[in-house]
C-alpha cells in the first residue's frame, strides 16, 4: 500500500492544546471567514478561463501531503513538467499569501473560501468544456453542478467531501448514545478531545441545542458558551491532532473528521475493531474543498491540464486510498465505498451536503461576537 501521511493535514501544525489556555487562538479566529459588504454584492466580470494546454511548470499550493505522491510523479512523467510544491497549515495563511501577491497555479480552498475569493475577484473562470472529465463531477443531479459557494461552479472544482464527527475507542466505552452529548460521557472522563477549532466548536454546540451551525445571535452564543463550558470537567483538551491523539492512545472519544478516522482506523491501527465512528442525530456539519486557479497564476493552462488529470477515474481512487476522504468523482466513488464498508457513517451523502450545516461566510460583526464566545470558553 501507498504510504499515508503521518499527521492529518487538520492538525494545523498545532498539537494538543491544554485546558483554559489560549496559546496559538490568534491563528484560529479567522476560522469564520467573513465578506465585506463591498465583496459580498461583487458583479465584476470573472477573469476569462485558460485553454488545457501546458504553458509551463506547475506552481503548487495546498495542505501538505494531501496527494498521492505517484500522483505527481505521473503527471509529471506523462506532461514533462515539474510540480512546484509549497504548503499551508491553515485557510488563513493560504489567504494572507494570495493577498500578498504570491503567484501560484493552483489552490485548495474549503468551500466559503471560494465564495470569497470569487466575490474578490482573485479566481480565473474554468471551463468545462476545457476539461475532457468534466462529466465525471459535473453530471446530471450532481450537487456541485450548482452549489451555493460557487454559482454554476464557475471558478472550482469539487475536490473532497467530509463530516465532523465523533470517533471512539469501543474497547474503553460501552455507552455510546449517537449523540454529540457523548462528548459529555462520564465513562471517558479526561480521555475526551474537542476539535480546537471555533466553527466546529461552535457547531457542535450548536447542533445540540437545536441551533444553526453559523449562529451569530448572542443569546444562542451565551447558551453555547455555557454548554461548552460544563464540558470542559471531562475534557482532556482540545486538539486538531485528532489522528495521533486516537492511535496515542490519550483519546477514548475524540470529536474529529470523517476522513481523518477511516485513515486511523484502515492505514494506522492494528485492531480496527476496536474503533467506531458515529455522525450524531443532532446533525453533523458538513464541509467540502475544491481545486480553483488564482487569478494571477502564471501557467493557469497548465493547471487545467492538472484538473483533468485529477479527474480521471483511476487517479482519484489513487487519492482516496491515500487520504481515506471522498472525492466526488462518479467512477471512482466505488474505491471509497470499499474503504467506508465497516464505518458507514463516514459516508458523505447528498442529502447531507443540501442539508444546510454548511460554514458560511458572515458579517464582520457575526465574526467578531463568533470568536468572542470561542475566547471566552477557552478561557474559562
């Protein structure tokens, strides 16, 4: 088998964080995008699409280790180009360097991401027609025919799929409810981890108390906050490594992503039975990525070429066994279903993507109270 990556590309960098601390929240805020009104109402033109044909090497920007390495050394092979790699470790830092004027070919922004950069005009047109796999995402009944960040999928293009979660160790806990109150289970008491991230942290609560995911009311807020604070006696921390804290053995339940616990449970650890995942009633938010070409890139042709690529059939299921993510591309979904047979909850199904537990962009203000109630819980 394909070696995986050591470290889910979630993590951020980051570790585990202890209780009340707030070391590293800076980086974290920036988690509910927002859109200045101005952005928000953009019409402008997109920038015109670029023909598939190579027009240089490719210039590279994604999470690291979020391919399949003979991915790259394929493409490169066949198109005699060379795949300049370089990473980000958060949507944030992708952003700050787009802003900055750095130059790449193509990006892998989550999906409120691309509204925003599209609304700011920082995204080049793809054609479909330009691409010969197109139909492979694009087909009839498909969601990202139309999606709601990216109106006719003008400037991305699909490429994962996930839910959040809760994983957990059957071997150590017996009481599971298909609740997100099991993150409150007594049973698991200090082997607990929250996802140190606001809009899931928020979400979570949220969806427990029968809220929107993207809540901005403080009187919704302050009775999160408060849930989320009485969590916090049977929590042994919040942390984004939701993958090594499982396989340490420091997590009996772990709130965490789809993706990341099918890799633990079918790459990393040797009784996989002793590991189940559940997407609780409440409902689960849901989230996606895409592949999207800066508007000054300077080989968008190549880049082109690089999505085809990445649609074909037998390159996706290559990427799906590495990352153990969905990727909707139609003739590869069956590579996905082998590996989610024994954990359907993993399954990311179309009813759950229109289900409106999406991140969405907000108002400066939203944020600002958002990240407020997130700094208050952590600080408690």
């Amino acid at each position: 088998m394909t070696p995986h990556p050591a470290l889910s590309r979630r993590a951020l960098l980051q570790g585990a964080a202890t209780l009340g601390g707030v070391a590293g929240l800076t980086a974290l805020t920036g988690g509910c995008a927002y859109l200045p009104s101005d952005a928000a109402t953009t019409t402008t033109a997109l920038p015109a699409s670029a023909k598939a044909v190579i027009d240089g090497d490719l210039v590279y920007f994604n999470w690291a280790d979020y391919l399949d390495p003979s991915v790259f050394t394929g493409f490169e092979k066949e198109y005699g180009v060379k795949i300049i790699q370089s990473n980000f470790d958060s949507m944030e830092g992708m952003y700050a360097k787009l802003q900055a004027g750095n130059q790449y070919d193509i990006v892998f922004p989550i999906a409120k991401w691309v509204q925003r950069l599209r609304a700011e005009g920082k995204l080049r047109a793809i054609d479909h027609a330009q691409l010969s796999n197109a139909d492979q995402v694009f087909h009839s009944g498909s969601y990202f025919v139309d999606p709601w960040y990216d109106e006719k999928s003008a400037v991305s293009v699909p490429f994962t799929v996930y839910k959040t979660g809760i994983g957990w160790r059957t071997d150590k806990v017996g009481t599971m409810t298909n609740s997100w109150r099991d993150l409150w289970n007594p049973e698991a008491a200090r082997r607990i981890y929250t996802l140190d991230d606001q809009d899931e942290a928020l979400a979570m609560g949220a969806l427990l108390l029968g809220y929107d995911v993207n809540t901005a009311k403080q009187s919704e807020l302050d009775e999160i906050k408060k849930l989320l604070i009485s969590q916090k006696k049977y929590l042994r921390g919040y942390s984004s490594d939701d993958v090594n804290n499982m396989v340490g053995g420091n997590a009996w339940i772990h709130h965490m992503w789809s993706g990341d616990f099918l890799y633990l449970r079918t790459s990393l650890v040797k009784k996989p039975e002793n590991y189940d995942f559940q997407a609780p009633k409440e409902g689960v938010p849901i989230n996606s990525d895409a592949y999207a070409i800066p508007v000054n890139a300077q080989h968008p042709g190549t880049a082109m070429v690089f999505i085809d690529y990445l649609l074909r059939p037998e390159i996706a299921k290559k990427n799906i066994e590495y990352l153990s993510y969905p990727m909707p591309v139609r003739d590869a979904m069956p590579a996905f279903e082998a590996l989610a047979k024994d954990v359907p909850a993993c399954n990311v199904e179309l009813s759950e993507l229109e289900s409106g537990n999406v991140f969405r962009n907000l108002s400066a203000d939203a944020v600002q109270r958002r990240t407020a109630t997130w700094t208050d819980v952590r600080a408690s």
